[in-house]
C-alpha cells in the first residue's frame, strides 16, 4: 500500500497546481475576447484532467486511509488528535468536492455561451473555494502524514 502515496502525491500536484494555474489565468485575462478564445478550449481539457485528478486522489486515500485504519475511526467517532484531523480533513474534502461539482455543471452547462451573472458568481465563487479549500487540504495533509 506505501506506493499509493505516490499516486496520490502526483495526483495532489496536478489538482493544486491546476486551481491555482486557473486562478492566475482567470485573474490575468480581462479582455472578454480573450476570455472566449480561451476558455471554451482549454476548459473542457483541463475539466477531464482535473476529474482524473481528483478520482486518483479519492481511491488512493479512501485505500490509504483503509490501510491506516483511519476509516473506522472516522466511523466510530475517533477523538484523539489523528482522528480530528483526519475527521477536518474529510470535512473539507467534501466542501472541495461540493464546490467543485458546481463549478463544473455550470462549466460545461454554459461553455461557448454566455453566462447569466448568478452563473457567473457562481462559477468564479466556486472555483475561488475550490483553490482555497484545495489549500487548506493540503496543510492537513501534511500535519496528517507527520502523524503517521
């Protein structure tokens, strides 16, 4: 089971880095032209990319996490200090995967068209959680493999 840890390092490292890839991008292209040359290319490509990131991540740490036993303390209400933060992590792991389920449906549902201004804050909302949440995971992650 130790070598799912690279999976799911590399994994972590196309997820991050392509919210925060899309974050600067999004900050940094103004122009409406612009915006409608690129998105609608680069956005169903890095959606597929980024749903197979986030696939590998599930099944490499719902194994991990099997593996370690942190599963059943989950289910049991595990209060020691590796249960909190296991228990904080899966928390934001879901809020992630909310956000990241509403970018997407809007993503795809408005692509090559024009965007209602809910759709619009919705989207750019959601996107923002997901960087920022993305991060937040990855600073428990790190306390949690210190535990381990």
């Amino acid at each position: 089971m130790e070598f799912l840890i690279h999976f799911h390092l590399i994994a972590a490292m196309a997820w991050i880095g392509g919210s925060i890839f899309m974050f600067v991008l999004g900050v940094s292209l103004r122009d409406k032209n612009k915006q409608k040359q690129v998105y609608p290319n680069i956005g169903p490509i890095f959606g597929y990319f980024e749903v197979a990131s986030l696939l590998i991540l599930l099944v490499s740490g719902i194994l991990m996490a099997g593996d370690k036993g942190l599963i059943y303390g989950l289910l049991e209400g595990d209060e020691s200090a590796i249960g909190e933060v296991f228990y904080n992590k899966m928390m934001l792991v879901l809020f992630v995967i909310f956000f990241t389920i509403l970018h997407f449906v809007i993503a795809f549902k408005t692509n090559t068209k024009e965007r209602t201004k809910l759709q619009n804050i919705l989207s750019r909302t959601s996107s923002l959680m997901v960087l920022l949440l993305n991060l937040v995971v990855l600073h428990y992650a790190i306390i949690l493999r210190s535990m381990l």
